[in-house]
C-alpha cells in the first residue's frame, strides 16, 4: 500500500527513494517554502487569522477542557500553517517532540505494515497529534498525512513548556489532560493498529529474550557460583557483605515500581505493576498467603513487613548488623541511580525490558544461589531468610505478567529492540555491581 491511496495528487514515485515512511516516495509540495519540510519550523510563527482572537471561545476539542489562558499561551508561541493535501507531517520514527492541533481539514494516520503503509487512523479538526513524542521523547510512531488542504498550528515542546513554566497549574493542566489523551490514543492504536509480527512470532522472541537474559552475565557470573558453592575466603563474610550492600539497591524497589508505573500508558498495565507494589509493603491476598503458607512461608514472618524490613532481619542474623548505612558506597548509589534513569530515561518499552527480563525474569535465579549459601551457614532460621524465599516464589508470577504485558509492545520491530535494549542495559549494570562485590569477597581475609 502507499499514499496514493490517501493523497493521490500528492505524491509521485521514484526508485531507491529514502523516506522511511514508505521507501519509494517524495512530496510533490511542501507546507513551507523553499525546500523545508513539515516537520521544520518555518524561521518565525505565522500570525493567526484575523478575526479569531486567542482568548475566544476554543472550537478545539483539547482545549475545550483547557483554561483560556493556557489556550492563549501556547497559540501566542505555536507556527500556524497552511498544509496541502499529501503533505507528510510527521514521520514514523522520526524523533520530533513537536505538538499538532488540526484547525481545519483531515489527516490520515498510517503505519508501516509487512506488505506496505497501513491507515490505522482519522484525524479531524478540533483534535490534536504528536501528544506522545511530546510527553516522553519516544519516536513517533505513526506518520501522519494531510488528506485535504488543512490548517494546523505546530507547538515546539521547548517553547510550550516555557510558555507555561510560570505557573505550576496551567503546566500541570496542560500535562494531565494531554496525559490523558495519549492513554486514549494509545488504547485506539492497540485495537486497530497492524502489528508487525503475529502471536506465534511474537512468543518466540520473548522465549528467545528470556533465554538470553538468563545467559547474561548479570545473572550467570562467578560471583554468583562461587557464592553458592562457598569457594571464597570466608564465605560468611562473604554474605554479610553481600546483605550490607545489596539492601542499598533492593530497599528502592517500590521506588523503582512507581517509576515504571507512571510511563505506562495503559491501565492494564499499570494495574499489574500497582499489585506488585502492593506486595512490596507486605500486603497480600488471603489467597496469596495460603499459596505461601503451603510453600513453607509462614504468614506472621511477612504479613505487614515491607521488603527492606524482611532483608534487614536477614542481615541481623548473619551477623552483619543493622543494614542501613548512612551513606551507601558509590557502587551501589551508581546501580540503583543509573537503573532508575533507564526506567525513566528511555521508552515505556525499555522500561518493561529492564524491570521484566532483566530483574522480575532473573532474580529468583539469582536468589536460589544466595539461598544455597545461607543453607551452608546451617545457623540461619527460614524466618530470617524469609526475603529471599519469597521472592523465588512471588517472581516467578511477577515475570509471567510482565512477560504478557510485553507481548504488546513485542509486536513491533522498534518495541523488540527497546525491549531488547533496556534488558541488556539492566544486566550490564547487575554484572557490573556482581564484579565488585566478587573483588571484594576474593580479597577477603581466609577464613
């Protein structure tokens, strides 16, 4: 499929073509002179049109629910432009923040599809796009074309946020309602849109993903080994200090949920994660605590203790004290602050790939080599162990309900690989904190 099946006037076809969008086209006219194209702004805003004042009553459906104020504010720094039919706005993948509101005319929203462009939308006027490359600097994912001779007024992100930054609730109004209308658009898009692999393949990938995070180095490490078989000079030194720092890291857990939580766009996916909080602070279902009680995990040892408090209890039994340090070494202060930029940095995708494959996914392999060395001890009670046990047995669910909310976003080839990137950047950074506790283990005294 190409364009001239939306714009038919607009485009003429040439070989070896270099757009992205379809790989065989250019624009037979662009919305600004010269050789600029819709995605640039022009040197300066073009004034709006005479006779609509900027604080009238809006005929624009996003800022209908919007403070006249906040309307006036982003129309006194948007470009007003004049668009012809076939003019390509936005461009799929193209990495632009700006924000569109159509005045007048229609768009057509398309995709890049396995056997060409797909339409997966109608946009008209009053309506705006480009909400989501604008709220969290993602590519953009679709490409949007002017089906008729249109007007839009073109917002810079940069310039909006300036616009309002004087007034925290004008900025959070803006924010919220264009939250609100990227949840929308992103649910519309789950259920109409094409995606690039089918269920089959799409299994596949997350089987191959979950294998080879299992492979890394994050999680199969000597460190790890050796830990687990007591091939180190003093295997309980070894532990206390690996309870003394790790609590440093895994005490922000909660923090690290809630990060991921607000990049998601889909309540479903929220509403997962949202349990898996719920359980970090030591709240559970009965149902939960039966499962747990049947796996030898007494209620009265986690019902009501929050994560940290179950870790501190550990590192009081093996003798390392009270786990929280003042200060925390900057090898732990850089994991967890480097782990959280990731969750907070880069896409929602990227985020599901660091906090799924690469901690949910690994942990309770990890953890069945700490538990190993705490049985070689012989002196620590299951009660006093209790965080690492029950995180073998939760994760394993917590895992399996990442996986399925990934399985959404593994349906393109640009989610593939933010999953892909986000799972290798978190394990990187799990190997690394590995090596530097294993060089301190090995410098240990011999006991």
């Amino acid at each position: 499929m190409n364009f001239r099946a939306f714009a038919p006037a607009a485009f003429t076809f040439e070989k070896g073509g270099s757009s992205p969008v379809s790989g065989v086209f250019h624009r037979a006219r662009s919305p600004f002179s010269g050789n600029r194209s819709a995605t640039e702004p022009p040197s300066g805003p073009l004034p709006w049109p005479p006779g609509v004042p900027m604080s009238s009553h809006s005929t624009s459906r996003f800022f209908h629910s919007l403070d006249r104020e906040i309307e006036a504010r982003l129309r006194s720094v948007g470009n007003s432009l004049e668009v012809e039919v076939g003019d390509l706005i936005v461009e799929e993948g193209n990495l632009d923040r700006s924000l569109f509101l159509v005045e007048s005319g229609e768009f057509s929203v398309l995709q890049r599809g396995p056997e060409g462009n797909i339409q997966i939308g109608r946009i008209t006027s009053g309506d705006v796009f480009g909400e989501i490359s604008f709220l969290d600097s993602r590519p953009r994912s679709a490409s949007v074309v002017a089906a008729t001779d249109s007007r839009i007024l073109k917002i810079d992100h940069h310039e909006a946020l300036k616009a309002l930054a004087d007034s925290p609730e004008y900025l959070g109004s803006f924010l919220s309602d264009l939250s609100n209308r990227a949840v929308s658009h992103l649910s519309e898009g789950t259920r109409t849109s094409a995606p690039d692999f089918d269920d089959e393949e799409i299994g596949d990938f997350l089987d191959r993903l979950q294998k080879e995070s299992l492979e890394h180095r994050g999680v199969k490490h000597p460190y790890l080994d050796a830990l687990g078989s007591g091939d180190l000079p003093d295997p309980r030194w070894a532990l206390r200090d690996f309870a003394r720092n790790y609590i440093g890291y895994a005490s922000h857990f909660p923090r690290f949920l809630t990060g991921v939580i607000s990049t998601l766009s889909m309540p479903e996916e929220r509403a997962v994660l949202l349990e898996n909080l719920t359980e970090e602070n030591g709240n559970f279902s009965e149902e939960e605590l039966e499962v747990l009680t049947r796996s030898g995990i007494d209620r009265e040892w986690i019902e009501g203790y929050p994560r940290p408090l179950l870790l501190n209890r550990f590192c009081e039994a093996i003798g390392a004290g009270n786990c929280e340090p003042e200060e925390d070494a900057i090898e732990v202060v850089c994991w967890r602050e480097m782990f959280f930029s990731i969750l907070n940095s880069g896409s929602p995708t990227e985020a599901l790939g660091a906090l799924g494959f690469a901690t949910e996914g690994v942990v309770g392999e990890i953890y069945h080599r700490v538990i190993d060395a705490i049985e070689r001890q012989g002196d620590i009670e299951p009660r006093d162990s209790v965080f690492f046990h029950l995180h073998a047995h939760l994760d394993s669910r917590h895992r399996d309900a990442l996986r399925e909310i990934s399985a959404t976003h593994a349906a393109s080839a640009t989610g593939r690989q933010d999953l892909r990137k986000g799972m290798n950047k978190a394990l990187s950074l799990r190997g690394a904190f590995w090596d530097w506790l294993h060089s301190r283990a090995l410098a240990a005294p011999k006991k």
